[in-house]
C-alpha cells in the first residue's frame, strides 16, 4: 500500500495521531476496539483526495483520512455510497470569522452525488436515500436535496418538475412557521414518478418524535405561528384574520407564559405570510379564522394547565372564567345553556365539567396542535400533485390522491394485532403504494407508466436532538418524569426503526447478512418490539382495553406483573446503555386511551375545523398513543424495497477554543485531533456500522473484463512500472501473466482479482485506480507524441538545426552545474577531513 504510484498519486505512511495525549482523552461512548497512538497507519496524501483509491483501510485509518480533508477545507469525501459531510464548527463567538462553512463550497459535491443518484435512477425502479446526523443540519441538507433533484428532474424534461419545485418551496416556508426550532422531527419525502412525468411529491412526519406541540411541564420556544398570532392581537394588526380577540391583559399573560423573543414585526410579517401560503394550499378564509380560534384556545388550554392562575396578589383568573373563555371562542353553548333547556346526561356532564382540574387539561394543547399539524400534512400533500398527470390503469392504484400516505394520522399497524380506531385514516392506509407492483429486478424495459419513486428519510441520534428546557412549573414531577422517559423511548424506537429499514435494504443488495453486533443488536431490539407478540403491540392492546373500560384518568392503572413476565423488557430495551422503566411507560401509554371528558365538551363546538379534528372518540392526546403511531410509521417504511444511498452529516467537534483559521495555516498538529478523531469514531462506528458497510459495499463491488482486451488496454503500464531490462522479454509473456506482473508491480493482493479461463474479475476499487494510471499515461504520452509530430513535420533544416543546438545547450548546461556541484561537494569534504584531523592530532 505505500508504493509509488505515480509521481501525483501516492500513498504515504504517517503517524496516525499527531499528539500523544489520546489515551487521556474521555469520551462520550467507549470505543469498540483499542486505538494505539503508536501504530503506523496509511493515510492519504494531499493529492489523493478521494478514498475510493484506497484498499483495506480500518476504520481509524479512515476517519483519520476524513479528518484530514476537513483540514484542507475538503468538507465532502464520497465512499462507495456514501457522502461523509463533515461540518465545520460555525460557533462565531468560538472560531475566526474566516472560517465560516460556505454553502458554494459543499453545494457542488452535494449536487453532484445527487446527479449520480438520479442517474441511476433513470434505469431503476427506486431509490432510497438515507440522511443521518448529529443536529439539525440533515434535515437542512434533505430539503436541498428535496429542491435539487425537482430542479434536475425538469432539466431532464421530466412535466411537472417545475411547478412542483415552486409548490415545494412555498410547503418549506410554511412548515417553518408550525414547527419549532429546537425540535427536530424525523420525516420522510417521497418523489413520485409515472412515466415522463413527476406526479407527486409526499411529506410523511412521524408525529410521534413531533415536539414543537405545546406540553405542560416543558419550557420551549414554540413555532412561530403562534407568536405571530399573539403579537397581530397586541398591535392590533392582520385582524381580517382573527375575528375574536381576547382580553389585552390574557394575551400579554399568555405572551409571559412561553419562552418569546421580542422581535414582533418580524413574526407579524411572518403571520400574514404564512396565511397566504395556507390559501395556496386550499384552505378557504373562512377556514384559516376558525383555525386561529382554535390556536388561541390551544395557548389558553397550555396556560391552564402549566401555570399557576394567581400572579402576585393579582387574580387572573380561575380555572372556570378561563373555560368559559374558551366556550365563547370556540362557540360552544352548552355552559351558558339553562339546565331547563338540556337533558339530564347535559346536566350531569356540565356539572362534571365544573369539578376539572388543571390535569384534565395536561394533553389538550399537544392533542390539538399535532392535529391541526395532521391537517396541514393533509393539505400539503394534496397541494404536492401535478393534476394534469393522467397514468396507466395499473399504476393508478399505485398512488395516493388522498393526502398523506399510510404512516401519518393512521392507526391500523402491519404486524399487529391491535384494531383501528381511526376511520378516516384507516381509509387513508388503504390507498397506500403497494411495493408488489414495483419491478424489483431492475429490468432494463421498465414498464412506460409503472410508478416508481425517490424516498429520503431523515434521522438524528437522540444524544443531540432531545435538548430541552424541563421547567417544572406544572406542580407534576412524577407525570413529568414518566413523560420524558415516554418521549425519550419513542425517540430512540423511531430511531432503531429506521436504521433497520437501512440494514434491510443494504443486506438485500449484498444478498448476505450484516455482520456486526450493533445490526444483530438492532434486529433483536425491533423484533422484539413490532412483531405480534412484541412489546409495542402489547401496550397497544392493554391501552385499548384501558380505554374501552372508560376509567377516569386520575384512577391509578392496573399492571398485571405476572402477564407479562414472559418478556424482560428492561433487557432488551436498551439505547446506548441506556435502559427504561417499562411498568411506568405502559402505565403511561394507556393513561393516553382513557376517555377524557374535554372531549366531549369541544364535540359541542360549532366550529369547523375543530369538529374536522375530532374525528375519534378516544383521548385527545396525539392520535391515540404514541407507540401505535411508531408501529404504523414502521409499517409505512417498510413498504418499499430500493437501491440505498447514505448521507451522513456530523460536526468534527463541539468546542475547540482556538483560531482554527490561524492553526491551519501555520501548524495543523496544534489542532485537538485526538478528539476530533474520537468523536467521529463514536459517530461512524459506536451508533451505526457505517464505516463497516462501506467496506462490504467496495469489496462486493467488481467488474468482469474479457482478459484479452483487458491485457491489450492496460499494457502499456509495464513499460512504466518494470524494470527497463525486462521490456524486451514482455513481448513473450501470455495474457495472464502480464497482467499477474502488473498487480505485483502495484502490489496488489491476489485475493483482490481472479482470473478464469478468460476473464478477469477484479474489485472496482483497483479498476479505478488503474484506470487513473492509464488516463494519466495517456495524457504523458499524447504530448510526447505531439512533439515528436511537430519536429518530424518541420521542413527547415536550419530550425531542427537550432532546436537540436538548444537541446544540446540545456544537456550541457545541466552538466555543469552537476559538476560544480561535485566539485563544491568534494571540497568541503576534504576541508571537514582536515578540521577532524588538526582536532585528533
């Protein structure tokens, strides 16, 4: 591996770590194997700048190599299928100015793996494009890619393209105003193809990681519509939205009850542009004024059951005044309504509405939020169709015209063997892509109006993406605590669930198993959680029957220990050492079913949007539970099967409190590199294997050539890399036996290529670097030739006359300065003998 190659690419032995400080160095996860700073690795050169030259490098070697580039501002490096985005910190109060990440910088390497993946596309039935990182900056990256790949589909001559790439981005905007910032959801886009055509673009969320909802116990800054709804009622500005207003002195106590910044033009503006984007997607004016109504009465609902309604020694306002509010603003009658007037089941339940609590009303504004947000989803895709594609018969059933597909805002789950309580959605699942229909034998005919598609999938580690807040300003410590652990599970489940689809899909192409612990341990975790008699569909089942009990949420739940003693939950369930309290999730998760009397009370509302909301009789909380949500999310993922690609974004270190800019151009060594290595060791080998399938994807990469027209292709690089008194015998040796001396002269390994009868099937690893041997070779020889062609073709004899004089005159000049410099030589020697010599005598 450390021969020459060639004089622009070579591969030199260097020290693998530039400090000896390694050893003392903490770090987040132990890593899988012992690094030892005093090994000698391969590592790339400067002129090497890709790792696919490379052969058998480990994984330390290679994070070493990604490291490096980093350091010559080489922030992309492609391996096999894989993009390594490197992250540059961009923390201004902790590194220069100068070295902010430009985004020209890492569009040209990101769009051109999108073209590859494109291309590959075009002769395929699907591609699925994983994206996986550290922060927020994955799903950055998806939506770019989202964008890019719309825009090459139209330069393509694909229809459709370019009006769903100015539908996009409006769909961009807008869920930017109903999202919040320090959340970051797990979502998956899918682009539809039928024939020559783009016919619709998916968005399908995975509500269950969805924190930018209000929740009683935490301290979040919440999306941007609602500060914007807010503000336009103190400023009293964008009204021909809002047609009831609350009291000034509630508003500005529901504004001091949320974490805010005070920027209220900003969020105003942004307030009645996001209105006209929701007309755009069909929502009517009516429709948008009722909704406000009902995101102001889901900030009344956040503020009773999170604060306390006695601010120093002035009274706000109870909790009934505050429910009567929201009567008013919802349109709800029944408790201004005689008792004369109703019937005894009305009297019976106003005068349990009377009793609440502020806990009855903990679920409301998450419950609201995310169905509105299921709304927003519904019309978005529904907005994302091109309406003038017209396909085949048979591929007609292939799409879904009814808004989101199977995995949002359903709850009938493959493998499970829970009943949907869901209508609407049900309805939804049933409409799904069927991935029977797909031609997964990557025929070269592919079938004129066979629906094929491009899916991205988002994913964020949990250490990273659940940093919140916990203020307990609820007076609920305990239902606090068994939340987060509630929150913290779902998160790391949807995160297994997805790395699973990837393993699948990647173990299907290699037609073998994966062979490493963190997939064998993935396997195991979501087997024992999504299948029949798996864990998920267990709580699933013991919510339901909970709920069909219809017990008060404030009675304490019933666990039967011994039922399940079959499985130890605790041992399977776990997350980078991490285990949870599963008798206290179950009980959690089936609080989430029981009926709780609010809902009733909104079924009273005379207003549209919220009666659209109501489309079930269970809790108010998300859909009906969060784990049913993960089985139905891991149902929708698992539905297609297509060639893999992998995005993997991360940052090489939080905090490095240095000028980097300063560090790179006088001394790299002074930089923390051990840390650097060892952090993106933990990321591309602790948390997922991906290093480990990069290495399979090479190796099971080959390419088979007719051994004749491969020797007579390549033979030209003996007289380069041989020995100049073994040219006159190349002429005699077989086919075989050339190219055998040409991989030893490279040093190549015999387990890398073998030769049968005649052809030659080589790894595509070595092919690329001969063929960059070759391409070079030519280019040399090509400007020999030209040359030679020009001083053959000269008719003067007096210019090849002076052009040999010239030649001459430089052979003679270079001489000279040789013999001088022998001469200088010989003379300090022999006054270096003489000086030893005094000094002995």
């Amino acid at each position: 591996m450390d021969c020459k190659l060639s004089s622009s690419y070579k591969i030199i032995p260097t020290r693998l770590f530039q400090t000896s400080s390694f050893s003392d160095v903490t770090v987040e996860k132990p890593i899988t194997k012992p690094i030892s700073n005093s090994n000698t690795r391969c590592v790339l050169s400067k002129n090497l700048e890709d790792l696919l030259y490379v052969d058998d490098l480990n994984d330390e070697e290679v994070i070493v190599c990604l490291l490096r580039r980093f350091f010559r501002q080489k922030y992309f490096t492609y391996f096999g299928k894989v993009l390594f985005f490197l992250q540059p910190d961009r923390d201004i109060l902790t590194n220069s100015s100068q070295f902010l990440y430009s985004d020209l910088h890492n569009q040209c390497h990101l769009y051109s793996f999108l073209k590859q993946i494109f291309a590959e596309f075009i002769s395929s039935d699907g591609v699925c494009i994983f994206f996986h990182g550290d922060s927020n900056d994955q799903l950055h990256t998806m939506n770019k890619s989202l964008i890019f790949l719309l825009k090459l589909a139209n330069i393509q001559g694909f229809q459709g393209a370019e009006e769903l790439n100015v539908r996009i981005n409006d769909v961009m905007r807008l869920l930017e105003y109903w999202t919040s910032d320090s959340t970051n959801l797990m979502t998956s886009y899918k682009i539809n193809f039928v024939g020559n055509c783009v016919e619709s673009v998916n968005f399908i969320p995975n509500f269950a990681t969805d924190f930018s909802s209000l929740s009683g116990h935490v301290n979040m800054k919440l999306p941007s519509i609602f500060y914007g709804l807010i503000y336009s009622i103190l400023k009293g500005k964008n009204l021909h939205w809002i047609t009831y207003t609350l009291p000034l002195q509630l508003v500005k106590e529901l504004l001091n009850s949320i974490p805010h910044i005070l920027d209220p033009i900003q969020h105003i503006n942004n307030f009645s542009h996001m209105m006209n984007i929701m007309m755009k997607i069909g929502f009517m004016v009516d429709e948008l004024r009722e909704m406000n109504k009902v995101l102001l009465s889901i900030l009344i609902f956040n503020y009773m059951s999170r604060v306390n309604l006695r601010v120093g020694n002035t009274r706000v306002g109870n909790l009934m005044e505050l429910l009567d509010l929201v009567c008013n603003l919802l349109e709800i009658g029944i408790m201004k309504e005689s008792n004369t007037n109703l019937k005894s089941n009305d009297i019976i339940f106003k005068a349990e509405i009377k009793k609440s609590t502020p806990e009855q009303f903990y679920n409301i504004p998450t419950a609201l939020f995310l169905r509105l947000k299921h709304l927003i989803y519904t019309k978005i895709n529904q907005f994302l169709i091109y309406q003038t594609v017209e396909p085949d018969k048979n591929s007609t059933k292939n799409s879904n015209r009814n808004g989101i597909v199977d995995g949002v805002g359903t709850n009938s789950t493959k493998n499970s063997n829970t009943k949907s309580t869901n209508d609407s959605s049900t309805k939804n699942s049933n409409t799904r892509y069927d991935s029977s229909t797909l031609n997964t034998n990557n025929d070269e005919n592919i079938n004129e109006y066979q629906l094929r598609s491009i899916i991205m999938y988002n994913n964020c580690i949990m250490d990273q993406s659940y940093q919140r807040d916990h203020s307990n300003q609820s007076g609920q410590p305990n239902q606090s605590d068994q939340s987060d652990d509630l929150n913290k599970f779902i998160i790391n489940i949807s995160e297994e669930m997805l790395l699973n689809k990837f393993y699948k899909v990647v173990e299907k192409k290699f037609g073998y198993p994966i062979d490493s612990e963190i997939v064998q341990r993935n396997k195991l975790l979501v087997n024992n959680l999504t299948g029949q008699m798996g864990l998920l569909t267990q709580i699933t089942s013991q919510s339901i029957k909970l709920y069909n009990e219809q017990k008060l949420s404030n009675e304490p739940i019933e666990y039967n220990e011994q039922k399940y003693n079959e499985q130890k939950y605790n041992e399977p369930i776990e997350y980078n050492t991490k285990e949870y309290n599963m008798k206290k999730i179950i009980e959690m998760e089936s609080k989430l079913y029981i009926l709780n009397p609010i809902i009733k009370l909104l079924k009273y509302s005379k207003n549209s949007i919220l009666k659209s909301l109501l489309f079930t009789n269970n809790s108010l909380h998300r859909f009906v539970g969060n784990l049913t949500f993960l089985l139905s999310y891991y149902s929708y993922i698992n539905s297609e099967e297509y060639h893999w690609y992998f995005i993997s974004c991360t940052t090489k270190q939080q905090h490095i409190n240095r000028d980097i800019q300063q560090d790179i151009g006088q001394n790299i060594e002074k930089l923390e590199f051990d840390k650097c290595v060892n952090k993106l060791y933990n990321f591309y080998t602790n948390h997922i294997p991906i290093l480990e399938i990069c290495n399979m994807e090479r190796n099971n990469n080959k390419v088979k050539y007719d051994l004749e027209q491969y020797t007579r292709y390549n033979y030209s690089l003996l007289y380069k890399f041989t020995n100049v008194k073994l040219h006159k015998t190349l002429k005699q040796l077989t086919n075989e036996q050339i190219v055998k001396l040409l991989f030893k002269s490279l040093n190549i390994n015999e387990n890398m290529y073998e030769i049968d009868k005649n052809i030659i099937t080589i790894r595509m690893t070595i092919q690329i670097r001969i063929l960059t041997l070759i391409e070079e070779y030519n280019t040399s020889h090509k400007k020999v030739i030209v040359i030679q062609n020009w001083y053959k073709t000269r008719k003067y004899i007096s210019l090849k006359r002076q052009l040999i004089n010239n030649f001459i005159r430089i052979q003679s000049l270079i001489r000279m300065k040789l013999i001088n410099k022998t001469i200088k030589l010989q003379n300090q020697a022999k006054i270096i003998t003489n000086q030893f010599i005094s000094m002995i005598i």
